[in-house]
C-alpha cells in the first residue's frame, strides 16, 4: 500500500483464505449504518461546540482523566504530534500517587461513556480542586459522574452511546481533545477518501487474510517493532484495540510493544531464535530534524557514522533487522511514514480499526463488547463494599 506519506508493504505469505470473501465482509462493513464508521468520516457531527473549545483555549495546562479507550487515543495523538501542540497536558489513566502541587493546572477533562468508571471516579476526587474549570465527556444518563458534573456546575459534552471506548478516538472522545490541543478534527477523518483507494482497500484485505494464515499456524503473538519513540502511546492504543476486540472464546491476538532499536539489547534474542509463535510489525517515521553525529569527535574505527543523524542509523538497523527476518522466514509487515501531521495519524488510526472490525467478522467474533472485563469490575464492587 502506497498512500500520501505512509509506505506499507503485507506480510510475504501464501493465504489459503479467499480474499474475494472477506473484501466482501469489508464491503458491507464500510457500507453499515454503523456510529463507529461513521466517525471515520468528514460528515460526522462532533457533540460539541466551536464556542465550547474557544472557552478553554486559554488553559495551557490540563489534565485529562480517564481509563482505558477513554484517554489512550487522545494520549496517542498527543505524543505523535507532540511538535505542533503547545500545551502541557498530564493524562491520569492509571490509578497511580497524584502529584497535587502543580498549581498551573486549572482545567481538567473528565471521560468515561458509563459515567461509573471506579479509577476514573477515584482519580476525579483526587485532582478537582475548588476552583478548577471541568468539562465532563459522558453518556447521557444517570450515573456518578453525570452527578458530580451537574454539582460542580461544570460542561457536560455527550458521549455517543454507540461507539465505544477503543473505537472511540475519532468522535468526541479524541477530537475534543484534539481541538482543545489546538489541532483540527477534521484533518484526522479519512474515511471519504481512503475506500476510494483501491490501494488501502487491498492492503487491508490481504493483510487480514494473512493474519488469519498465520494464526492457523498456532501464531498469536503480535509484535510491535516501534522505531519512533513518539509513537509508543500510538501502539498502546493499538494494544487494547486489537486484545479487547479479539480476545474473547478462548481465541484472541496477544499484541507486545516492543521499543527498538533498545530492544535489539533484550528480547531480539529470542524473536530471531526463540520460540516461533510470533508475527511483527515494523514501524518507522522518518524525522526531518534529527541530531546529527559530530563529525570531529568519531574516531576512524567508526568513520562509517561520520555524516549521519540519528534517524539514518535507525534506519538502517530497520532495513538490517528486516532483512534478517526475511532471511529466517519470520512473519512481518512494516510502515513507513513520510509525514508527522493529523492526516497521516488519521489514516492510521482508520487502517487500524477497519483492520480490527474485519479480522474480528472473519473469525467470526463479535468486536464491540468485553463481556469477562466486566467480572471484574463487578468482583472489585464486592470487595470494596
């Protein structure tokens, strides 16, 4: 697949699989009257205002509260376009010691579609102070945290009861952020324009046919080589996308970030001849500024550095480390972005959840609901109670 600023190339595989059959599940998947594809697209009416978020453009520095697909796709595109926004946001996603002395923080951004998240709650009590500005994403029904926002007089936004936390990064519940970051939404919703292309719509295809090959073959570990520190948080949403969605009936994808080129020092050991029930992902951004070596302090034992910048030499053990891979048969596809901007992430984001929605109808699996994660919370109610 070759689209404007983003290089794929699939998985080098015989698929058994007809892909004439799952790009007529793809068909119908981009075709349903369905919330989720829908806030893939331009069209999508975002639940709140231009005014809401030119009220809170002054705050240079917020917290973002939430758990889960309710911060991590806002997380993501924060540390992926980390260069363009200037704002100091501090996401609470975690149930973690707070820090309460950062006496610059003013404004929080509360989100949970339930309204009942129990971290999310904890978190919330922690942080608001008396005097802070809030503005609540949630459901529009009864629950804890619709309450507390109507106590605190504070900006309630909906939460469209149809779509999510994990497929949620492009309606409300990543594109308020988004705005309040001082990026626009409708730079990141391709939609429209990418199942024109014949190119991304074969990508996808054959890419889940070849994931299917693959996990016949007893393979369910998905390994995510990231090349591009900043997007880390990208894959960590990446992560609970495809376990959440898939993981379910004793079947399921096991996804692993793994950080290189540090990892080549740790676990490159045992993916190149350690047991082989993986499949991987490599992934790369070329950076236009990157720190150069100084030429005049390389000793000529290593003069083959001489003229290179960091992103050259990472480069280049990508394509090393592709290469070997290619040598041993390992399965792997790999990405490469010409671009860091809103529309290069959004295509991303889009491949990723298109991907996830088709692997999860081939195989039959229902990918919206997480029926055992709510044992859980349901046990944790008990014990606390």
């Amino acid at each position: 697949m070759s689209l404007k600023n983003i290089s794929f190339k699939n998985f080098k595989i015989k698929t058994k699989l007809k892909s004439d059959k799952i790009k007529l599940i793809f068909i119908k998947i981009v075709k349903e009257n369905n919330e989720i594809i829908k806030s893939l697209k331009k069209d999508y009416k975002n639940s709140f205002s231009e005014l809401l978020t030119k009220k809170f453009n002054k705050y240079k520095y917020f917290n973002i509260i939430g758990m889960g697909g309710s911060s991590l796709g806002s997380k993501a595109i924060y540390y992926f376009l980390r260069h363009k926004i200037k704002k100091q946001i501090t996401f609470f996603d975690n149930l973690v010691a707070i820090n309460k002395s950062n006496k610059k923080t003013k404004f929080n951004l509360i989100i949970s579609k339930s309204g009942n998240t129990l971290e999310t709650i904890v978190n919330s009590n922690i942080l608001i102070k008396k005097n802070d500005k809030n503005i609540f994403l949630i459901e529009n029904k009864d629950n804890y945290l619709n309450s507390l926002a109507n106590k605190l007089k504070a900006d309630i936004v909906s939460h469209n009861n149809f779509i999510g936390g994990r497929f949620s990064v492009l309606s409300e519940v990543g594109m308020l952020p988004a705005e309040l970051f001082g990026l626009k939404s409708e730079n990141f919703r391709q939609l429209n324009s990418l199942v024109k292309n014949k190119s991304f719509f074969d990508a996808i295809v054959k890419n889940v046919a070849s994931t299917i090959e693959i996990i016949k073959k007893k393979k369910h570990n998905s390994i995510i080589l990231n090349y591009d520190p900043q997007s880390e948080s990208l894959f960590l949403w990446y992560q609970q996308l495809i376990a959440e969605s898939l993981g379910k009936n004793h079947h399921g994808i096991l996804p692993v970030v793994s950080n290189m080129p540090k990892d080549n020092h740790s676990t490159m050991q045992l993916y190149l001849d350690g047991f082989q029930k993986n499949f991987y992902t490599f992934f790369f951004v070329k950076e236009k500024n990157s720190s150069k070596i100084k030429n005049n302090t390389i000793l000529e034992t290593k003069s083959f550095l001489k003229n290179k910048n960091l992103n050259d030499i990472i480069y280049a053990q990508k394509k090393a480390t592709e290469n070997i891979f290619r040598k041993k048969n390992i399965p792997f596809r790999s990405f490469e972005l010409k671009q860091r901007d809103e529309n290069t992430l959004g295509k991303l984001f889009t491949f990723f959840i298109l991907e996830t929605i088709l692997l999860a109808k081939a195989l039959k699996i229902n990918p919206y609901d997480q029926p055992a994660v709510e044992l859980i919370k349901q046990e944790t109610k008990k014990k606390l109670y």
